[in-house]
C-alpha cells in the first residue's frame, strides 16, 4: 500500500465508479460485508463526490441493480442524507467508469477527491498492483484503489485514526480544527455540544471577567467560519446551527451566581464578542433537583460530547475547556459514542431543562441595570 497520506482528514472526498458497486465475490455473505464496511466508513467519514449529474444518475442506477438487500442498503442511507452527496462544480466530462490515465484522473478530479474507488481490472490498468491495496496518481494528490478493498486503503484508514486519536500534549488547536473538527463540522449538521460546565466556564469569563479564554468562544469562532452543508443558491446561508446543553446552579460559589439570567447573560455576550453568523439553540439543565425526600438527585452527568449530527460523536474528557489555550497543556482523551446514545443521553437532559421564555434564553436575556461584573 503507498505511504500515509499527509494531512489525514476525518472527513474525505471520495468518487467511487458505477461498475465497482458490482466487483464483488460471488459469496453473498463476503459480499454483504463488504458493503457494510463501506458504507459505515462513508457515513462516519465520506463525502460522495460526482464528475457530473449524469454520472450520479449512472451510480443511482447502478445501485438500484444491486442485489435487493445491498440496494436496500444503499438506498436508506443516500435517502436519509447520511452520506453528504455532491457533484463537481463545474461538471467534469471525465467519466471514472472509462478513466484509463491516471494523469487525466488527477488533473480533473485532485481538487474534487483525495480517494477514487472502482472495479478490480481498472484500478489495475490504473496501476494498483495485485498485493497492494492502492497506489496514487503521478503527483500523489489522489490515491486510488479498489471497492473491494476500501477498508484498507491510506485514506479511510487516516480518516479513522483521526476521528480517536487523543489531542496530543503541545499540539496546536488549529492544526486539530483544520484535519478533525473542522472537516466534522462542514460535513455536519446540526453540531451539539453536550458539556455540564460550559456555562459557567462562559459566565466566569463573560459576566464575572475571570480568566483571559475560554474553550467554546474559540470553538464557535471557528464553526461560524463553515459554510451550511444545507445552503443552497435558493436557500440563504442563515448561519450554522448549534446546539449547546449545559447546566445552571442555584447556589452560589466564591459570591458568583450561575442561574439562567447570569448563564444566558455570559451566552448573549459571548456571541456578540464572536461577531459571527451562528444560531445557537441554548437548553439549561438545573444540575440537580431533589426528590420527594428532599433529598438532592444528579440530573446531568459529568460526560461530555461534540456530536457532528448523524455522523459521529466524540466524547472529550475535558469538554469545551480542552480548545482553550494555543496548544494543548495535557494529552486529552477522545472517544467515538455511538450516535444513538449521544442523542439519547441528549434527550434526557431536554427532558430535565428549564422551560425557556417565548423568544428564547438568548433573545430574553438582559444587561443588568447595575451591572455585578
């Protein structure tokens, strides 16, 4: 196999041919599981990207001939928009089912997809050697390799490692936004940030001035910077949508207040101070309410998460706070949930808020007549 990619992306562009949908074994089973892993790999870290409309009309085609359970398969994830779909803008006229230069596959297609999968006896033509699992194209900038395969090539094999990989101790925060959350983000929608802390993290330093930085003012600085995935020339980019689920305390620690008037306050500064066009949907949680015995019960675990909408969710063991200096102090942990608990754990927490004014916590909060900061 060639040598690792440079930059391994979480996310990555990828073009696969109509006739390599049908390069599969004859065993049913082997065939099957090669689907799946495909198609779990594209889901979490693919962007399906066409030469043209009429070369995504080919593929649709293609998959509608696929033995029933592998169409059925293909259809419900395309169908439900888990798999980003897009097609080259300007359309290219170069087909992948009759590519047979690996330089006309490059000049055309580097600046659309870093990875190019098709039918075994193509990707041979094209130079993939029979014990190797893929090679690239003259100038490296797209590697190529075979459906059958996939699994094993550089790139999906990046694209993983990135998504778990712990945030190294000293490693910049940008160089993390730009090859894991950034390209998370672009891909994602909506984003939910999951963190117990984040708002009083933000009201120490947005109502009570402590500490220079926080983790979240420079996170969403670098959301705002990403185009919708949903905008389109009919439908105006009204900024990208966040979801932030943090808790509020009704005892007060060294003096300082963290009830929904001093949280939503911190949020409404925060956001002007970013000055970036984010729609932020705000859910205060008490920390804890007490049952009928009087006695204080947890309704906000300590986890905390990024979800990236239906394609990935990463749990952080510091929360928000990890982004929030240069580089970071300590070697963080990461780890992917299955979306479906992160969206659970997501719900129970709605389910224990406050009920929000009319307009919203954001809209509703207000500067204090005499101001305690």
């Amino acid at each position: 196999m060639s040598s690792e990619i440079p930059r391994q992306k979480s996310v990555f562009h990828v073009g696969i041919s109509s006739t390599a949908l049908g390069d599969i074994s004859h065993d049913a089973a082997l065939r099957r599981a090669v689907h799946e892993e495909l198609l779990e790999d594209l889901t979490v870290h693919g962007c399906l990207v066409f030469t043209s409309r009429e070369a995504l009309g080919l593929f649709v085609a293609a998959v509608r001939c696929l033995p029933t359970s592998l169409s059925k398969m293909w259809e419900a994830v395309l169908s439900s928009r888990r798999v980003n779909v897009k097609v080259a803008d300007p359309e290219r006229d170069l087909a992948l089912d009759d590519v047979l230069d690996p330089l006309a596959l490059e000049a055309q297609l580097s600046s659309d997809v870093e990875l190019v999968l098709l039918e075994g006896d193509q990707a041979e033509l094209l130079g993939v050697p029979n014990d190797q699992f893929s090679t690239r194209t003259p100038g490296g900038l797209v590697e190529i390799g075979r459906l059958t395969t996939a699994g094993r090539t550089a790139t999906v094999l990046a694209a993983r490692h990135r998504l778990e990989a712990p945030l190294r101790e000293g490693e910049n925060r940008e160089i993390e936004w730009d090859l894991r959350f950034g390209p998370l983000v672009e891909a994602s929608r909506p984003i939910v940030i999951y963190d117990r802390y984040v708002g009083q993290q933000t009201a120490r330093r947005y109502v009570y001035e402590r500490g220079r930085g926080d983790g979240l003012t420079w996170f969403l600085s670098r959301v705002g910077m990403k185009p919708d995935p949903a905008a389109t020339p009919a439908s105006p980019r009204e900024g990208r949508r966040v979801r932030i689920i943090t808790t509020v305390e009704y005892e007060a620690q060294n003096g300082q207040a963290f009830d929904e008037d001093v949280v939503a306050l911190a949020f409404a500064r925060m956001l002007q101070s970013i000055g970036r066009d984010i729609r932020v949907d705000l859910v205060l949680v008490p920390s804890r309410t007490r049952d009928h015995a009087g006695r204080h019960v947890e309704k906000f675990g300590h986890d905390r998460h990024i979800r990236f909408g239906e394609r990935a969710a990463l749990a952080l063991g510091t929360g928000m706070q990890a982004f929030s200096r240069p580089r970071f102090p300590e070697t963080i942990t990461v780890a992917q949930l299955p979306v479906n608990d992160a969206k659970a754990r997501e719900e129970s927490a709605i389910r224990a808020a406050l009920r929000p004014p009319n307009a919203g916590w954001l809209s509703a909060a207000r500067e204090p007549s005499s101001s305690g900061s």
